[in-house]
C-alpha cells in the first residue's frame, strides 16, 4: 500500500485542547480520520521550529516534548491535518511518500 508517515511535534504535552492532553486530543482526531495505529515518543532534548531547547528535567516532566507517528493513506493523513490545523495547538509536523504493508500471517485480519 502506499500512503504517507506523518510525524506530528509538540512541544509541550502539557498543552490542553478542549480538556484533553494535546497527545490525546491528536489520537482521538486520528481515530476520527480513521486512522488506527500511532507510536508516541517522549523527547528528551530537543530544539523547536523557534529555534528554543527543550531539555527534560526532573519537575518538568509534563512539559516534555512528544512525537506523534501515524501511517495511513493520503487521504486519512489530508484529513487529519485539516482537523488539526483548526486546533488551538501550534504544532510541527513532517510528512513522508511511504510504502507500507503487514508482514506474516499473525498481523492479517
């Protein structure tokens, strides 16, 4: 199959969108754009889009930054990004052309 790897960064995951953790708020848009699987990565260190750095410290573990990796087809990855750009969180995101597929016999349906 062939879609695309969208990788979403916030800087905080402390950030709330209507009274949900922002990494919440991204899987429940995904699960509406009918996109089933992510992996979420907390950030140890790191530098955003304004050029800051972000270093996890021992009190500041709710403002650690997270990654947020979705695979889907284009147009579930186009619909998730419209929900999120609506969003009340600034968010950074790459995106990726990829092939994809499952392998062996336990992952088929």
């Amino acid at each position: 199959m062939r879609g695309s790897q969208l990788t979403i960064y916030a800087a905080n995951q402390s950030h709330r969108v209507r009274h949900l953790s922002v990494v919440d708020w991204i899987l429940e848009e995904a699960k509406h754009a009918g996109i089933q699987g992510a992996t979420v990565i907390e950030i140890a260190e790191g530098v955003d889009a304004k050029g800051k750095y972000h270093a996890v410290r021992f009190f500041e573990l709710a403002e650690q930054s997270v990654a947020v990796t979705l695979i889907a087809e284009d147009a579930r990855i186009d619909d998730l990004l419209e929900k999120l750009n609506v969003g009340a969180a600034c968010l950074f995101y790459t995106r990726a052309r990829i092939e994809y597929d499952t392998l062996g016999t336990n992952g088929a349906s």
